[in-house]
C-alpha cells in the first residue's frame, strides 16, 4: 500500500485535511468579493463620467427640432410639457425613496430575530447593522449633496440605485457581521445618502410655489416604503430565509428603479428664479447649528419605534407577519399624514407644522411601552403613523426655508447628516437598552426625552424666526412673482 505524501499540505497522517480546504475556499471568496467591489466601484464611475460627458455636449449643442417617428402626430412628437415632466420627478422620486430609504431606515426590523436565530447574533449587534447604513447616509448627506450639485441629479440617482442593489447582494452572500456592516455603510453613503438630500432639493425646486405639497408627496413615497418594505420582508423571509429576502431586495430595486432614475431630470433655472432674492429671517450660521441639533434629537426620538416596533410587539408571542402588519397600517396612515403637513406647511408656516408634529411624536413613543394586544398596537399605530408623519416634511420645508438658495444642497446635507445620525443613535440606544433590561421601556422613554430636546429647540427657532424682521425679506421684483412663506 502507497503511504501518503507526509509534506503535502492537504494530507496529516493518511487523512485529508478539510481546514486547509475551509481556509482555502474563505480566502478564494474574500477575494472574489474584493474584485466584485473593485469592480463595481470602476463601472460605476466610469458611467458617472461618461454621464457627465454627454450632459456636457448635450448643453453645447443648439437644440433641433425632432422630426417626429413615422406613424406619430404631432402631438405625440411633441416634447413633454414641463407641468408633466415635474409631476414625473414627484413620482418617481417617491417610488425611489419608498424602497432605498425604507430599506436603509427601518427595513431591518424584519431581519432582528431571523438574523439573531439564524446567526447567533444579539440584538445590539443586529441593530448595529442599520446604525452603519445610517451613519453612512449621514456622510453620504454631505458628500452627494456636492455631487449632485456637478453631475446632476439623474448620474447621481443612477449610482445610488446601482450601489444600493449591488450592496444588498452582496449582503446576502455576507459570512461575517463586519461585512455587513460594511456594505451597509457603503449602501447608505453611496446609496441612500445620494438620494435624499439632492432628490428632495431637486422636488422643492420644480414646486417653488408649493414645494410643502410636493415635497409632503415624495417623503410619503418614503412612508409607502418604510412600511411596505418590512411587510414584505417579513412574507419573504418566511419563504425564503434571511438571505433569500436579502438578495429579493436587491434584485427589486435594480429592476424597478433603474428606468425611473433614468427618467430624472433637474429643474429648469426659471422655476426657481424668484428664490435667489429670498433672505432667510435666520442667518445660515445660526440656523444651520440649531437646525442640525433639533433633527439630531427629533430623529434619535422617530427612530425607537421605526426600529424597534416589531420587535417590541413579538415579544408578546405576535407572530412576525401580524407585527409587520402593524408598522405596514402605522406607515399607510403616515403617507396621508405627510400630505397633509405639507399642505399645513404652506398654510401655517413649517415650524409651527414641526413643532405641532413633535410634540405629537414625542408623547407617542412613550405611549407604545402601554400596550401589551395586537389590537391596541393596530389602534394606536394608525393614530400615532398619522400624527408624527409631518416630523420629515415639517423638517425639510423648515430646512429649505431657513438656507440660502445658492447653498442649499450643502446646507441641507450638514443638517440631514444630523438626522441620520440621530436615527443612528436612537435605533442602536434601544437595542442596548433592550439588551441591558430585557426590556424596551428604558429605551423608549429616553427616545422620548430626546423628542423634548428637539422641542425646546424648535421652539428656539421659532422665536428667532417670528421677530420683526423675521419671514422672508424678498425684493420687489421676486415678491411680483411669489408671495413669502409664513413662520407664524
């Protein structure tokens, strides 16, 4: 009988080695993983530059008339009407973030006790998970807010769908929690990051004269989202395990939202030209400080039942698909209620509308510690989705309002930074809490002391913006066209 090789590396005393195979097979895939990142990062800036290119020659060239196609009228061949085109931006913005941000935002609530279960991770370590997305879209906030400001808003809308697809993909294949929160990061920089911010500019810009209805529109497509997603993530985890549903996600976004960010375009320089002699009442270096800590706290307070909700209600024996049902009902009242404080936005002024709204949010999270039955969860998430809804638009039209027009993209990206870190700090707050006590009471209740932070401080915005001097100070010319918003 042949004895076996003593100094081969696969064989140890007539036995194979399976660890060296183990080792070898994890190092073949980190690798694998590395060039799949290289290489998406290379295609996806090549086509960042190749966009940039052809905008560029776009706006040298004159512009022809188009001969219409064979079989077209006129009026089919006619370009679209930029009422149209501005309604499309309202939609396919909404339809973007309802399924980037309600991924990024609470979207793995769905995946706490799969992932602990599946994985044996704990809570905090899970929760952690959407802390990296979120601190990531905080960074992502400030940087992609310049970016968009270059390439426009349709290269960059592009790039975050392709990251954010690309990264939930490569979740799911994910062996180790640190690559998780890596990808995490990545999708919610590079991702939802280079969504928010520049999207919800580009919406106000198309609406100069109504842009709290628009705006109150769009954040209700996130709404759709941050309900929707954890509901059918739910359903697919159940037919599919936690990574099946991951990589579902992924496939999801690609194909619904790549041909919407391709329909994405930037508002025309006359629909916002009346706002470049609008002087906000607060100076920027004032407001943007205040703004950025009021979002910080009224986002650490949103983010205890955006996160933990599910959670919360499973640790009653509900099962998953009735808890996910209740954040789906919480959720859908909030898309009315986001339309609605947009509307009150351009009635009352949008500090009163943010003012009103938190101090709604910050007695309702409080209030979900009381309940203990699936029906009082359905009741009082209706109420409480309707009530808080207007904390993002409020927030947004009062950050709009408060920035100068030349440096709104940047100004509002420090301030929305703020808020992702704060929902950051907030989700993560009470999984530790949760962690410490068994119990989600000590983590709600600090949620909702930081929801009285933010009040005090919008309160503090709202005397300096209702002075004398406070409004807008417009010049006569732009006061012809518009009339100035109201803080009070």
């Amino acid at each position: 009988m042949q004895q076996p090789d003593q100094a081969h590396p696969i064989r140890r005393d007539g036995v194979i080695d399976y660890d060296f195979y183990r080792a070898r097979a994890t190092a073949l895939r980190r690798e694998a993983r590395r060039a799949a990142l290289v290489g998406l990062w290379s295609l996806i800036s090549a086509t960042a530059s190749r966009l940039r290119q052809i905008g560029e020659s776009a706006s040298r060239r004159a512009p022809s008339p188009r001969r219409p196609l064979p079989g077209t009228t006129a009026a089919m061949a006619r370009p679209m009407s930029q009422n149209a085109r501005r309604w499309l931006v309202v939609g396919s913005a909404a339809i973007m973030l309802a399924l980037v941000m309600g991924t990024l935002v609470n979207g793995l609530t769905a995946f706490f006790i799969p992932m602990e279960t599946a994985e044996g991770w704990g809570r905090a370590s899970v929760a952690a998970i959407n802390s990296f997305g979120l601190l990531g879209l905080a960074l992502g906030s400030v940087v992609m807010g310049f970016v968009a400001d270059r390439i426009g808003i349709r290269a960059t809308c592009l790039i975050a769908v392709t990251v954010m697809s690309a990264c939930l993909l490569l979740t799911a294949q994910a062996q180790a929690l640190w690559q998780i929160y890596l990808l995490f990061f990545i999708a919610g920089a590079l991702g939802g990051g280079a969504l928010f911010a520049p999207l919800f500019a580009t919406v106000g810009n198309w609406f100069p004269g109504m842009a709290g209805l628009a705006i109150g529109i769009a954040a209700a497509g996130q709404a759709v989202g941050q309900g929707g997603v954890p509901f059918l993530s739910a359903i697919l985890i159940e037919h599919l395990g936690w990574r099946g549903a991951m990589t579902a996600l992924g496939l999801a976004i690609l194909a619904v939202l790549l041909p919407l960010a391709a329909l994405m375009r930037d508002a025309p320089r006359s629909a916002a030209a009346t706002e470049t002699t609008q002087v906000p009442a607060i100076a920027a270096s004032v407001a943007v400080p205040l703004l950025s800590a009021a979002v910080f706290f009224c986002c650490a307070c949103m983010a205890l039942p955006l996160m933990h909700l599910m959670p919360l209600i499973q640790g009653f024996c509900i099962p998953a698909r009735d808890a996910g049902g209740v954040m789906f009902a919480m959720l859908l009242a909030a898309i009315l209620g986001r339309i609605a404080y947009g509307k009150l936005c351009d009635v009352i002024g949008p500090m009163l509308s943010w003012a009103l709204a938190s101090f709604l949010q910050t007695l309702g999270v409080l209030a979900f510690t009381q309940f203990t039955s699936l029906q009082g969860f359905r009741i009082f998430g209706v109420l409480y989705g309707f009530a808080y809804a207007g904390v993002m638009t409020s927030l947004l039209v009062s950050a709009r309002a408060l920035t100068p027009a030349n440096r709104r993209g940047a100004s509002m990206g420090v301030i929305l930074s703020f808020a992702w870190l704060g929902h950051a700090f907030g989700g993560y707050q009470g999984a530790v809490a949760y962690d410490l006590t068994g119990d989600y009471a000590g983590g709600f209740m600090i949620g909702s002391a930081a929801g009285a932070l933010n009040l005090i401080l919008v309160a503090i915005l709202l005397l300096l913006a209702s002075r004398p001097t406070g409004g807008f100070r417009i010049s006569s010319a732009a006061a012809k066209a518009e009339a100035a918003p109201r803080f009070s």
